[in-house]
C-alpha cells in the first residue's frame, strides 16, 4: 500500500511539475488545462474507472506538451533543415537551432529532452498505477489503457533517440543512445543511468509497439459523428501503432519490415486505405487536412488543441510559420522545397496552396488558426504510410516492385493534382524512383517535422542555409552537432551518461 500511495503520489506531483517546467520555455502562459486528477487526493487517483481514463488522457496532455509534440519537436524538426529561413532572431524562438550552433546549456536542448522524460516518467508511474489496480477495469480496458501508455512511451523514445543519439543507420545502432527508464522514478536514488546503445533503444520502442498493437482497440466507434472521428484520431488504436511502426523501421533500414507493416493497413490495390480497424484513408482534398481543427480519416494520429487549450505562448506551429495569422518566425526558403515546379504559377497541384505571400516573403499556411493557434498537430498522416511503403518496395524489390512503388506514389501525387504525369526518367530505375519518392515526401510533409528526420536516416549532411541577419553552414554526418547533446541539466546529475562529442 506504501507504494502505490507513492504511484498515486508521484503522478500527481508529476503533473504539476510537468506544467511548471514546460511554462518556463515559454514567454507567455501556457494554457493547457491542469490534469484534473492534480486536484484529486492522491488516495482515490485509481479508485474509479473514471478516474484512471482522465490519467490515460493526461499521458497525451503530457506528450502534447508545447515544448515536446505539440510544437517544439516538429519546429525544431524543421528548421535544422534548409526549407525555412530565420527571420527574426530570438534565441526563445529557436535561433540557435536553426543556425546549428546548440550546446549542452541551451534553453531548447534541456527543454526538450525534460518534456521527453517527464512524458515517459509519467507513462512509467501510470503503468505501474495500473498494475496495482487491475481490478477497477475489465480485461479489455486493462489491455487498452497499457497498450496507449506503451504507444505513448514509444513515440517519447523515438523522438528522443533520433535527437540526442546518432542514427541507427550509422552503425547499426552501435553508438550511445539513451538512458532506458522503464520503471517509475519515485524519487532522484536512480538517477545514475548509463546509457543504452541506439539498437536498445530502438528495441524498446518496437517492444513497446508491438504490445501496443495486441492490446490497442481496432477503433473507438464505427459511427459518423464528429465525437468518434475525434476518438480514432486523438486516441491510440491498433492502425495507429502499425503506422508508427512503419516509420521507425525506415529508420532501421529495415525495408521488409516495413512492407510487412504496411500490408496490414494498406489495400492491395488502389484506391489505398486501411482495410480493417480505423477506416484510415486519404481525403480527396488535401486541404481539408488543414482547416484547424481536423479528425478525418487521413489524421491517422493527431493531438488535439482548442483556443482555451493551447501549446502555449510561442510554441504553435501557426506562430512559427506563419505569415498572416502567425508571428512570421521563419518563412520558407525560395531555393528550399518550394522552388519544386509543384509550387510553381502554373501548376495545378493543391499543396502549393500551402504557401502564401506576405511581407514580401512566402509563408506556409498549412496552419491557420488566427490568435491562438490552437490547430490540431499531425503526428502520422496516411500519406506517409503510402510513401514508407513505396520506398520500402523499391529498396527490396528493384524493379520487380517498382509498379506498386509508382501505383502508391501516384496516389499522393495524383490526389493534389489529378492530370499530372511524372517525367519518365523519374521513375525509369530504382534509383530514380527512390528520388523521385524522396521528393514527394517533402512536398506532401513540408513543414510538419520530417526533414531533419529523413535527412538523418540517410546519412545525408544538412545542408547550409542564409538569412539576412545570420548563416547556417552545412553540418556534415561526422560532426558532433549533426545531433544534440545532452543536456547539461541530465549530465551534470546523471555522471553515468556519457555526453555526446561536441
């Protein structure tokens, strides 16, 4: 009993802790809502069914954190890369990042890995909770609520690992990862922890994802309304963890993994969609993806905002990228993605429909919530399924899949532009259509967190940018801020991690 009071004691504290570290990265306050349970006694945090699903729904409050999933960690994601451009420097807004020039001490760097760790500490203490409390749910529910703090964990990890440890693909996940916490921390007598090795690390999160998988419903209501749409979206089902797993096996090179993932949430012929669980497709429009507050069938998995539950004061995707609503932080880069013909005058794709002009300068405006810019956050979007899948194909198959590679490449292409014909020497070799694929990938996704992802998995440098006002050389694979360091807040109270060189 002493222990479980400590679960039940440490969630709650957590909680508050988790808000009031999060508040400092931010100039203005943040507003998402104060988990419910903080206000409840620490005995009763377990006595009820209800009481355990609104600490389900605080695991995702903590991932959706302003300085973790709901900002930051895409933002970040993006601008390390070369298809924005800093145009007002501001070491609160990322200048740092973007230039390539973090260090242990930097605000992001400690800010980031601490929204990280307090999710998974948050997931570790609930798991634990739940163990102790077995009998106040059914079987079902049981299997359900582990399975979304494993999914949760998992997406936590994953991001961690690509940021502060070197990419699997260097060495086959030789080098340094992460420190492995799986347990609950009650307390700082555990806080020396070595490092696990990247392959570990990646271990953990396919353990954890393939449980999630087994214990995931296959959707939370087959009805029409907007309430269920909003459930099989916000919420973890069995599709979502498939197409997690998807992505982190194209980080692991592991291709016929990643077939064999897709095939379970992918029609065999086109047009493509997810044959069982969530009805998961893609809209035939590619805006209506983007009208704020979106939770169709494409949203494989998002994580929701409203004006009075935000990420908080300069974490928002709208403020960063913007041009009109948003703060004009960093707008897109004329040499960068957009100069692809797709976005030309004269094109009739869609998703040029995404960059707006103000200022002089060209914006992205996939979101555009005016205010508060409470736009939900994309995690995992069908599209990208598709696109893991044709790449996988060719990378395994050569020109023996290239057909269904082209089928599954024509079906994002085609979709934002419906009389569009590749140019036959894109897809005339495997090599060809891997490009080709690679390129649709930063059209579709531009501005949602996968460029400095995809850079990485392929060893590739990242590459030099300018601004008017500051230059960002390019950073080779080699280089110690080709990744982040740790943050000096963890090494200097965790001596058994081993800093990353710099």
């Amino acid at each position: 009993m002493k222990n479980l009071r400590k679960y039940k004691h440490l969630i709650v504290r957590g909680s508050l802790l988790s808000l009031i570290l999060i508040n400092a990265t931010s100039c203005k306050k943040n507003l998402l809502n104060p988990d419910i349970i903080s206000l409840i006694p620490d005995v009763a945090v377990f006595d009820t069914p209800e009481r355990i699903l609104a600490q389900v729904n605080g695991l995702y409050v903590a991932a959706k954190s302003g300085s973790f999933y709901g900002g930051r960690y895409i933002i970040y994601n993006e601008i390390r890369g070369e298809d924005f451009i800093m145009n007002k420097p501001n070491v609160v807004t990322g200048q740092q990042t973007w230039s390539q020039s973090v260090n242990p001490g930097t605000s992001e760097v400690s800010s980031l890995w601490t929204a990280g760790y307090l999710t998974i500490n948050r997931v570790n203490t609930f798991l634990a909770g739940l163990d102790a409390n077995k009998s106040k749910v059914s079987a079902t529910l049981y299997a359900n609520y582990s399975a979304e703090a494993k999914f949760l964990r998992a997406l936590t990890y994953f991001a961690l690992v690509q940021t502060y440890a070197q990419p699997y693909a260097k060495n086959n996940g030789t080098s340094p990862g992460l420190p492995l916490r799986l347990m609950p921390e009650l307390n700082s007598e555990n806080s020396l922890l070595a490092r696990s090795t990247v392959a570990k690390v990646y271990e953990q999160i396919l353990a954890d994802l393939n449980a999630a998988e087994t214990g995931l419903p296959l959707n939370y209501g087959t009805g029409s309304t907007t309430a269920v749409a909003s459930l099989n979206t916000t919420r973890a089902s069995r599709n979502t963890a498939i197409a997690l797993k998807t992505r982190v096996y194209m980080v692991m090179n592991n291709y016929n993994a990643v077939i064999t993932e897709a095939e379970k949430i992918v029609s065999a012929s086109a047009p493509y969609s997810a044959t069982t669980g969530v009805a998961n497709k893609m809209e035939t429009n590619v805006a209506t993806v983007f009208t704020g507050n979106y939770v169709g069938p494409e949203a494989v998995f998002s994580l929701p905002f409203t004006p009075l539950e935000t990420p908080g004061g300069q974490n928002q995707l709208a403020y960063y990228f913007g041009g009109n609503p948003g703060n004009q932080e960093f707008y897109l880069n004329p040499v960068g993605i957009i100069a692809d013909p797709a976005f030309a005058t004269a094109s009739k794709d869609a998703r040029k429909g995404f960059v707006q002009t103000v200022a002089g300068q060209k914006w992205m405006s996939k979101f555009k919530v005016a205010s508060t810019f409470s736009d939900n956050v994309p995690v995992i979007r069908y599209p990208e399924v598709l696109l893991n899948y044709a790449e996988a194909l060719v990378r395994t198959g050569g020109v023996a899949n290239m057909p269904k590679a082209i089928s599954l490449l024509q079906a994002v292409r085609l979709r934002s532009d419906a009389d569009y014909i590749f140019p036959a020497a894109s897809i005339a070799t495997p090599d060809a259509l891997i490009e080709t694929i690679l390129k649709e990938k930063r059209i579709e996704f531009f501005g949602e967190g996968f460029r400095v992802p995809d850079l990485q998995r392929l060893l590739q440098p990242l590459p030099a940018k300018a601004s008017t006002s500051n230059n960002a050389p390019t950073v080779a694979p080699t280089e110690g801020r080709y990744i982040w360091p740790l943050p000096s807040s963890e090494t200097s109270i965790n001596t058994a991690a081993e800093q990353n060189p710099q």
